[in-house]
C-alpha cells in the first residue's frame, strides 16, 4: 500500500508532524511560534494543585500542573524530572477579564476531573499549548524542548484553543 503525503510549507503557517501530532508554526513578523495540539489523558499526570472557584479568581485564572516527560511527544533532555504546565495569569477586574478567567475555569475543571480520575479512562481533554519560548528547532519536523516548562496558548490574558494564525 503506497501512501502519499503533502506537506504545505509557507511563510505565515506550517504544520509538521511529529509522531502523532503536529507543531503548527506560526509567523509574525521576524518570530516564529511554535504551537501543539495535545490531548491530555489521565495517565499523562504527575501532580495536579486544586482550587476554588474564588481562589481561581484571585489568581487571575492561573493554575499549573505536572506531566510525566515520558509521556510527552517533544523531547526534553535538559529536563530531568516531570513537565510543569502553566495557564497564564490574565485580569479579572472587567467583564472581559472575568470571562476568559471563567473559560480557563472550564478547562481547569475538564483537566481536573481527568487527573481525579471522574471521566472514563479512554477520555482525552485537548488543549493547545504554546511552545516558546523554551522550544529549539533542529531540522525540518525536529524540535526539542529546552527547558521543563510549557504554557498554554494565550493572548492578553485569554487562553487559545486552537492552532495557526488568531482570528
């Protein structure tokens, strides 16, 4: 059986595959973002720190959370021990601000339910993550993390679930 595959290359977007996913990068001006759509399962999680709504809040939507490196599609070999994710702070002071904390919530609660055990073992929650700027690019469809952290995708304070140019 012959399989063909196209890869499409241009200045502004790329997608390349790395075993099951895909880096998609992404330029703007000079700089190059690196971005992954993951699927985070139980068995991905080393440590993951509870809150309450409230304190939530008065973290600006900001929470982190431990997976195995070895569970990990992007190689890290600086890293010896366990990859931290990070959802980034953003305000809460405007409506705005509240909304995108009570969208990061949403997914908290989806990733929390995961670690706890609550949804079904074959259960994946997908998330976007943001590779710089602890990423290095070795060759064409090579890259190496250069560091034990990773964020989520986000802009001014809003989390962004999906790859490629913002909308």
């Amino acid at each position: 059986m012959v399989r063909w595959v196209l890869l499409v290359v241009c200045a502004v977007f790329a997608k390349q595959s790395i075993g099951a996913v895909e880096v998609v990068a992404v330029t703007a001006g000079k700089l190059d973002y690196y971005h992954l759509e993951y699927s985070l399962t139980r068995n991905n999680f080393v440590s993951f720190a509870e809150m309450s709504e409230q304190d939530f809040l008065i973290e600006g939507g900001q929470f982190e959370f431990e997976i195995s490196r070895a569970t990990f599609p992007i190689a890290a070999p600086a890293c010896s021990g366990n990859l931290l994710i990070r959802m980034p702070r953003g305000e809460v002071d405007s409506s705005i601000g509240r909304q995108n904390a009570g969208k990061k919530h949403q997914l908290y609660q989806a990733l929390l339910a995961m670690y706890k055990g609550e949804l079904t073992a074959a259960s994946a929650v997908p998330v976007v993550l943001e590779l710089n700027p602890y990423v290095e690019r070795l060759s064409r469809g090579r890259y190496e993390l250069t560091a034990c952290n990773l964020f989520f995708r986000h802009l001014d304070g809003r989390y962004i679930p999906y790859t490629g140019r913002l909308r």
